[in-house]
C-alpha cells in the first residue's frame, strides 16, 4: 500500500531499544550497585543510644556513697527551628543573645538535621522550670541523661571522678563514643569496666522529617541497656569523715588498713575538696580553681606523696637484723651521739627498748651490722653485698613499688638499692660511711603513706600482708580478685615480731615511750613514732600503729607534714581514729579538741 | 455486520489483558505509596487509593462507551473532536486554575480535569484524518506545515498553561510522521541534536565545536577531495590539538586557531581550478558554521533561556553534583597552598563559597528528587522489600510518589523482577499496537494505532528514564499506573478508540 511499512521495523527497534537500556540501568542500580541499599537505610534508620545507669558504690557498712541523679540535655534540631522569640529563650535559660546565636551557628555548622546538645546538664530543678515553657520553641527537646552524685562531701580521692571522654580515648578504646563518661581517678576509674555497664541500642525508623515512625523489624535488633554493677568498697565512711575532719587545718593523710583482710577502712588526704564540685557542668568552673590551689587538693598525698619514713622504719631494720642474725632479741648498743644525733633516754638495752626508746645510735649500729657483714675483704663492696641483701628484704614489706593494690595511680617510692648509689656517687667510692642515714627512716629513702599503714598491718599480722585494696564486694557476691586474698610473707620469722610489738606496745603504754599521747584506754594499743626530717622546713610528724595488740583490727600510719614531733600530733591522730574504728566512740573529749583546733597550715618552716 | 452486536467479538485481548494489568499494578502501588497504618482501608475513598479506584471504575464505563460506538464515529468527528478540545484549552488558560504554577485545569466541584490530557487523543485523531485523506503526501512541504500547524497548536497552547512536561509529549508524533514517510534524515538530525546538546553542557561548547569541526574536516576531505589534502588537513588539526593540550592555550587562541582553519580551507575551496561543483562546497562550509552556531547556542540557550530549576534538573543528571565536591576539594586545597598571594585567595575564597552554596542547593532541590528516587528503586535489589514495606516511599523522601515518581514505588517493593516485569508490560503493548496497527487496511486506523504508541511510549521513555535518573525530571505521568483521573481517563480514551478501529478492521476500509 505504501513504500514505508518497512518503518515498523526501525520504529520496533528504537522502542526495542529504549527497554533494554532501561533494563540494564535498572540490573545495574537494582542488582549491582549497593550503595543505593546502605543510602535507603542510612534514611530512615536511626540508632538511638540507651545509655546505662552507671553502677552505685556503697561502703563496707553498706552506706550509698556515690549514685545518679537525673539530669536534662537540652537539643536542638536546627532543621525544625521555627521563628521564636529569641529574648525570651535567652531569659529562659540565663543567656546572652551573643551566646545564642554563637551556640546556634557552631551546631548548624554539624548538622542541621541531626540533634545537637545546645545546653548541657540542666538540673532536674532547672528542668522543671522550662519544662512547660518548651513548646514554644521548636526544634529544641530535652534527652534524659543521669549525673553522678556523691552522698558525702568527702572520700573525693578514694571514690574519684567521672569526665566525658576525650577524642584520645575514643579512638583508643572503640568502646567508647562521643559523649561518653569515663572514670579518670579513685574506684571509678580502678572499676571503670564495672561501673559503666553496658550501653544499649534502639533502632527507629524515621520519615523524611525526621520523625520517630517507629521501631525496626519490631525491635529484633534492639539491645536492652545493662546497669553498671553495684560495687560495694571496703571504706568505713564514717570513719574517712572522722579522719577528714581530724585533718581539717593540717597537710597530710591517714591510712588505715583491717591488717586481717588487706581492706583499706579510710584513705584520708588534706587538704581534699568536695566531689560534687567535679560533676556536670560545675567542672568546667571548679577543676582550673582547684588545679591551680596552691595546695594541690587534687593531689592525693595517701597514694602519691613520697615522703622519708623517719623512725618508723626502725621496725624493719630490727627485723632484718635479727633474721639476718647479726643482732638478736637481746642485743644492746649505747646511744653514742657522735655517730648520730638523739635525745636523752635511759640505753637500751634490747631490741624492744630501742623500739620505745627510739634510740638513733642504736640502729646506726644495727645497720652497720647488716651493711658491713664482712662477707667481702674490701669495704666497698662488702658494703654492696650487705645493701643488695637489705634492699631485697625491705622490697618485702611493700616498699619501693612491690604493692599490687586495686587503687589507681600509687607511687612507687624509692628503697635505694646498689645500681642507685653506683649511679650516684660512682662504684666502689661509697660504703656504709655514706649511706647510714638509711638506718633511722631518713636519706633517699621514699616511703608512699599506704605503704606505711602496709607496714603497720605486717607487724600486726606478725610477718604477712594481704595486698591493700578498697575493693569489698560486686553486686553482693564476694568476688574480689584472687589476688587480695593471698598472704604476702615478707619472710621473717614471726617469733621476731614479738620483741618489736612489745617494744610498739612499750611506746604508747609505758612511761618512758615516746607516744605516750596515743593511748586509748581499755585497748593495747602499738605504735612507732617518726619525725622525718625535711630539708625544705619543720619536721614531718609521723606515726604507725595497730590495735588491739592481740588479733589486731586496725593497722593505720598517719603523716601530718611540717608538725613536728610524731608523738605530738601524727600519734593522738592516729588514736582517735583507732577509738572511733573500734569503739565507735571518743573518750578524751580534750585530745579530741585539741586536734580540731590545731591548724598546722602555716608552721613556720625550720631550716 | 452480525459481529457488530456482540462487541466482544473481534476486540484484542492481549492489549486489554496488558491494560488491566498496568491499571491493577497502578491502583495497588498508589496503595502502597500513600499508605499508612490510620488509614490502610484500600477502598477509602479519602485516600488517592480510593478515589484511584473510582477513575478506574470510571474509565471501564467510559471504555464501554468506546467499544459501544461505531468506528466511522470517529472518523467523521476526528476533526469537530479536535476543534472542541482546542477551544476548551482556550478556556482553560482564560478559565482555568492554577496548580503548581501551570493553568491547565477546571474545577467543578472536588473534581479536577486537565484537557491537556484529553487533547492528547483529538490530536493523534486529527492527524490521522488529515493524513489518512487521499492524495496527501507526506514528502509535500504543504503537508509537513498543515501537519506541523496540527501538533503545534495543541502544544503551544499547553506551552501557553506553563505546562512544559506534557508540551514535550508533542514530540512523540516525530515517530507516526517517520512511518508515514517524514525523511529518516529528521528523525536521526533530532537525535543527533539531543546527542549534541548533552555532550556539550559536559564538554563545554569550545570542545565540542573543536571536536565538531575535526569530524567535518576529516568527512569532508575524505569524500570530497584527494588523498593529499586529507592528510594534509589531518596533520594540521592533529598538531594543533596536541601543541593545545601541552601548552594549555586560553579559550580565545583556540577560536582564533579554528577560524584560521576555517578561513584557509575556505580559500582553498574557492580557489581550486579543480572543483567543479563549488555550490556543494559551500553547502557544506554552510552545514558546518550553523553546527557550530547551534553548539554555541546551546550554552546561550541553557543559561539564558532555561530557567534555574531547569537547569538543575539537566546538570543533576550530568553529574554534577560529583563535579561539584570535586571543585571544592580542589579549591580547598589551594586554599592550603601558601604559594598564592593575598588578592588571588580572596577570589579562591569566592569562588569556593559560590560553588559550596550552588552544591547546597543542587543537593536539596531537585538533586533530592533524583537521588531519593534512585535511593528508592536501587534499595529494591532483586525481589523487592515486599509489599507495604518500602520505607523510601512510605516515610516520604520520594517525591510525588502517587504520580510521577510512581515507578519507585514499584522498584523499591517489587525490586529488579517488578520494575522489569512493568517495562515488559509496556514493551508488549507498544509492539502488539505496531503489530495491529501495521494490520490495518484502513489508512486512518493504522496511523492512529501509531499515534496511540508513539503517545504512550514518549511517556514511557520521559517517566521512567526521569526516576532512574536518565533524563532529566519533567513532570508527565506514568500511563495507566500514575495516580490521576485525567491522565487515565485519556489514556484510555486513546488506547481504546484504537481497540474499537481495530475490531472493525475485517468489514470497513477507509
């Protein structure tokens, strides 16, 4: 009929054609490209965090310590911020206009349709406040977040605090994300992975608005948030208050251990600062106030402090020197002060009177014999065998970094060894001569308090320590590590300990001892004075003691610096703590007074 | 003439079977897409669902009609047909209301009508009628102007109601005027044209008219003159690309460097004692100065005479949204770069905040558009999401979803095997209404049959190729799927008016 029905033909194909482009455009968005998958979800799936509450710490009487608060995050969608009046909000919420619009471009800059907290932790009373006001302004919402809130003013460094987790950390620990807390100091750092629990995820599905439509494949993939575990410690409040009200006015720190068990009763340091101050968004205020305290409150002086010992460590040069066998229970030197300076007191005549008496010349003489054994022709080098011999032995007692506690961030101190002296004066130029400063507590040794309340407990226990730990309970299971239930032997025998106790028992209880002030009437107490000498000003007071003599509950060491004599102020200290531990009460109201009136901030330092 | 009592008898089943097929898959996707859980009654007739399945009951009544009717109905009122839509398009631009920003429907009541739609039909009729007259020629200039005036009326007309998207229909009938006998040489110019026109908002116009004038240069040598001449010319335009690709040579040099060709080629032209036949000589200097005034037109065109929003949808497609992050990261490493002076990182600084801004735009506005869509078919994979659990859709990130972005719908909870099913669908019918239309004895019943697939398969091509993101967004309808009494009812009228010519096809010759 006409030229052109062979036109079907290319009509066909052109139609033909046009479906099998689109056939293969859709094989490759459909079947092989799978990006167009990840972006559908990443459009309606939100993950929204449930976060855990962080776990309670109680105290060994099972008083609540630390616990959370309910605290609001004010957000922002930038995207649904309508027109609203902006005086108003900035009324509201006690800003300036200024901060308004800095805070709004810096969360638009993020994201304008993701949420942004504008306003961090508003109280639950703030909260009520603005609660009904709200609805004005849209875009803004709150999102329930907790706060840690601590019951007592004190134990700040025993029970740490908690901080938002810095970039660092994140990307160190992929468990973590932004916004996050973490523990930086104390139990809530040492039981981080304890406390925090474990988050939980919700999975929504939103519209293009970005409204909540509802839950993903019905919550199958949802995860549940876990509490963090209720931690009970090993702290008796009411005696870490006592200790810290004792201390008030005074630099320097107890530590009482239950020499039984290892647990840590109380870990006072002073001064120390309320841990309230270190919560939400009163850190930012108070941290640079207190770093910048010229006497250092966040410096936790019981774990960190390194201090000389003074006379306290005669007790172990005692020891060493009787299972050495260079001395014995009965062993007598005279107090001759052209070797080293003492007071006036009758000779003692053995080893539990030199403890009572604290005779300086006597342990002069007591470690010459266990530098200087004659094992070696040479002076010298005898005397590096006696001091690698001796070393080993104090390392025994805890000191020099030997303590495995559960508390974060104890210093080592220092038990100067052969190496040490080598590098100092060179080896073979020095020898006893040069280091017998050692024998009374003093020179380079560096003694942490903890480890002297450890030592405390080692002589109350007769010859072992369980590692010092401030952990009691775990969600009222008793599963403290294995560790803190080992017995430490420092390898003396016991039968040694008991002139040493008789000559502790000697100091408080009998005339003639020098802390005659510590006594607590009705129980046997013993103790060891030390007055540290300090280069840079008065003498530290220093005192270690246990109580009762026999089966002993209480192991404390008290440092007060720059006060002086240790039976002056270190000593009562340390009794009344002892008292209130174990009778819950205080007899000598005037001891008592007397050390709640003693500032010791300002001693005039002696040079 | 028996046959003509039962209506049934000699209709085709295979395109009314695909018909109920698209109609069905259109109503229960509309379902999908408006769906939610308040109000999940199908037969709601508050919900487009609802009131979807009153058009299509409608639209059964109405292709009931059709088949009722006689033929030569049609045929003796294809052109009082035509005459009355093109009077009610008057009115609609006089009369109408405005939806959108187009001015092309009456409202009577709740009940909105688009003639547009309607004028679809009464031009492929008058077409046919005109054409199908004896003694017209198609190869006749007198011809291609009445048959021109005949398309162009209708779609200036709905050019006029700010209509563009169902203005751009009008171009299927290149495809009815082609089998009819139009020179093949339009139909391939056209496409050639449409080629040209992307390539050059890619490449830029210098390029292309360099690029342009290489394939001239190496055509016309070849054919028209002797071997030495053609390497000769090669040569010259292989050396200069190359001195411009390693000496980085401004814009304007390059212009400088064709017109030169151009001059010198010209000259040798008109002063070869040899060529005899000079006029086609200049015939083609003539085809290649208007390629090259078309190209520079294009980059005129598109950012003089396209409006913003349309500019974006053509740029979104061509990639420019990657084009863009690219340009920022460059920029913003030379921002780094300390070689800069003062005064020229200030314009780097410009710069940079003018195409972060544009970047900003693309990917709220008609970027989204395009990329929910893609989103929305490709999350499908193979099989689908499953019925009612699209969430692209569902949760509104696609666009018109009932309407024109009805496909997605289809891609995200049918997957591969539902978007390849409905493309097979169509494919079918356009062939079975070649393959019938080719059938018929009558001149009018065949040109109209390809009136009716040229109709269809250009909204096929613009609607499903703008959802998956290869053609730009122009707003036309899916037929017989998208949501919508006017288009359904048209494509209806358009589609069985065919059936019923060619139920007659045994007994009438005209």
């Amino acid at each position: 009929m006409n030229n052109f029905t062979n036109r079907k033909f290319i009509i066909g194909a052109i139609f033909l054609f046009v479906g099998l482009i689109f056939i293969i455009r859709l094989i490759n968005i459909q079947l092989i490209n799978n990006k167009y998958k990840l972006d559908s979800d990443s459009n309606v799936l939100r993950t929204i965090t449930k976060y855990p509450a962080r776990g309670l710490v109680y105290d060994r009487n099972g008083e609540l310590l630390v616990y959370n608060e309910a605290a609001y995050d004010l957000m922002l969608i930038p995207k649904q911020l309508k027109e609203i009046d902006t005086n108003e909000f900035c009324k509201l919420f006690e800003i300036t206009k200024a901060e308004f619009i800095e805070r709004l471009t810096k969360i638009k800059k993020y994201s304008t349709y993701k949420p942004s907290v504008f306003e961090k932790e508003i109280s639950t009373e703030s909260y009520a406040n603005i609660q009904d006001q709200l609805y004005k302004f849209p875009g803004f919402f709150v999102q329930l977040r907790t706060l840690r809130s601590y019951q007592n003013k004190n134990a700040a460094h025993i029970l740490g605090y908690i901080s938002e987790v810095t970039p660092a950390i994140i990307e160190k620990d992929n468990y973590y994300k932004s916004g996050d807390y973490i523990g930086k100091s104390g139990v809530e750092l040492a039981y981080e992975e304890l406390l925090r629990g474990k988050r939980g995820i919700k999975k929504v599905l939103v519209d293009v608005h970005n409204r909540e439509k509802g839950s993903y494949l019905n919550g199958k993939e949802d995860t549940l948030s876990i509490s963090g575990e209720r931690l009970q410690i090993s702290l008796d409040i009411t005696l870490q208050t006592y200790g810290e009200l004792l201390m008030q006015n005074k630099i320097g720190s107890i530590v009482a251990i239950e020499p039984s068990t290892g647990e840590i009763l109380c870990l006072v340091s002073s001064p120390s600062y309320n841990p309230n101050m270190l919560v939400g968004r009163a850190v930012r205020k108070n941290y640079p106030v207190l770093s910048r305290d010229s006497l250092n409150p966040l410096f936790n002086r019981a774990t960190m402090a390194q201090y000389p010992p003074g006379s306290i460590f005669k007790t172990i040069q005692a020891l060493i020197g009787m299972q050495e066998g260079v001395i014995n229970e009965k062993s007598g030197f005279s107090c001759i002060k052209s070797l080293v300076g003492c007071h006036n007191h009758p000779t003692a005549t053995d080893v539990a009177s030199s403890i009572k008496m604290s005779c300086n010349p006597y342990y002069f003489q007591v470690f010459k014999k266990i530098i200087q054994q004659n094992k070696a022709k040479s002076i010298y080098k005898d005397s590096e065998i006696g001091l690698a011999e001796w070393n080993k032995r104090v390392k025994k007692f805890g000191f020099g970094g030997t303590l495995q506690t559960d508390i974060p961030g104890v210093k080592n101190g220092l038990v100067p060894g052969v190496e040490f002296y080598n590098k100092w004066y060179g080896e073979g130029r020095w020898a006893f001569s040069t280091i017998f400063s050692l024998s009374i507590g003093q020179g380079e040794l560096g003694v942490i308090p903890i480890q002297m309340a450890n030592l405390a407990a080692i002589i109350a226990n007769r010859g072992y320590y369980y590692q010092p730990h401030i952990l009691k309970e775990i969600d009222d299971k008793p599963s403290i590590p294995l560790i803190f239930k080992q017995k430490n032997y420092v390898d003396i025998e016991a039968k040694y300990f008991e002139p040493i106790i008789e000559g502790m028992y000697g100091v408080v209880q009998e005339a003639g001892g020098t802390a005659r002030r510590a006594k607590i009437n009705g129980i046997e107490v013993c103790g060891k004075t030390g007055t540290a000498q300090n280069p840079h000003g008065e003498d530290h007071s220093v005192f270690i003691a246990f109580a009762p003599k026999d089966n002993p509950k209480i192991a404390i060491a008290v440092y007060v610096e720059n006060a002086g004599f240790g039976g002056t102020w270190a000593a009562p200290i340390a009794s009344l703590m002892m008292e209130k531990y174990l009778t819950d009460s205080i007899s000598d109201k005037i001891k008592e007074q007397r050390i709640l009136e003693a500032n010791l901030m300002n001693v005039i330092p002696k040079k | 003439m028996r046959n003509q009592r039962s209506i049934f008898t000699n209709i085709d089943w295979i395109i009314i079977g695909i018909y109920l097929a698209l109609v069905f898959i259109g109503w229960i996707s509309i379902y999908a897409a408006v769906y939610n859980e308040e109000n999940s009654a199908i037969f709601d007739v508050s919900q487009r669902y609802g009131s979807q399945l009153i058009w299509i009951i409608f639209a059964f009544v109405i292709a009931f009609i059709i088949l009722l009717l006689d033929g030569v109905f049609f045929t003796s009122f294809a052109l009082p047909i035509y005459g009355v839509l093109i009077l009610i398009l008057i009115a609609v631009l006089l009369f109408g209301v405005k939806v959108n920003g187009a001015t092309s429907w009456f409202e009577f009541g709740n009940i909105k009508i688009q003639p547009a739609e309607f004028a679809k039909f009464a031009t492929v009729l008058a077409l046919a009628k005109y054409l199908s007259m004896p003694n017209i020629r198609i190869k006749e200039f007198k011809t291609k102007v009445i048959a021109t005036t005949i398309i162009a009326i209708p779609a200036l007309l709905i050019l006029m109601q700010n209509d563009t998207g169902s203005t751009l229909t009008y171009a299927a009938f290149i495809f009815l005027l082609y089998r009819e006998g139009l020179s093949g040489n339009i139909l391939f110019l056209g496409v050639l044209a449409i080629l040209v026109f992307v390539l050059t908002l890619v490449f830029g116009a210098t390029s292309m008219i360099l690029f342009g004038f290489i394939i001239f240069l190496l055509l016309y040598a070849a054919t028209k003159f002797d071997l030495k001449t053609t390497v000769f010319t090669t040569l010259a335009t292989i050396s200069f690309l190359v001195f411009n690709t390693y000496y980085e040579i401004k814009d304007s040099f390059i212009f400088f460097g064709i017109a030169l060709i151009l001059f010198s080629i010209f000259l040798f032209v008109i002063t070869n004692k040899k060529l005899k036949d000079k006029g086609s000589h200049y015939l083609g200097i003539f085809i290649l100065v208007v390629s090259c005034a078309y190209i520079y037109s294009i980059d005129f065109a598109f950012n003089k005479v396209l409006k913003e929003h349309q500019r974006t949808r053509i740029t979104v497609l061509l990639g420019e949204e990657d084009q863009l992050i690219n340009q920022i990261k460059m920029l913003e490493f030379k921002m780094k770069d300390e070689t800069f002076s003062q005064e020229q990182k200030l314009v780097i600084k410009t710069d940079l905040k003018t195409k972060k801004e544009s970047l900003k735009e693309l990917q709220q506005g008609n970027g989204w558009n395009i990329k929910q869509s893609l989103i929305a078919i490709g999350s499908g994979g193979f099989t689908g999401k499953g019925f009612l659990e699209g969430t692209q859709t569902k949760f509104n990130f696609v666009p018109e979803q009932s309407t024109d972005f009805i496909f997605c719908t289809i891609g995200e909870e049918w997957g591969f095997l539902g978007t390849s099913f409905v493309i097979l669908l169509y494919m079918a019918l356009f062939l079975r209404i070649i393959f019938i239309a080719e059938k018929q004895r009558s001149t009018f019943s065949r040109i109209y049959g390809y009136g009716v697939a040229s109709i269809l398969f250009i909204h096929f091509i613009v609607n499903i190729g703008m959802t998956i993101g290869l053609i730009p967004v122009i707003g036309i309808p899916l037929p017989f799927i998208s949501y919508g009494g006017s288009s359904l009812w048209s494509f209806t009228i358009l589609l069985f008016i065919f059936i019923k010519l060619d139920s007659e096809r045994l007994f009438v010759l005209r």
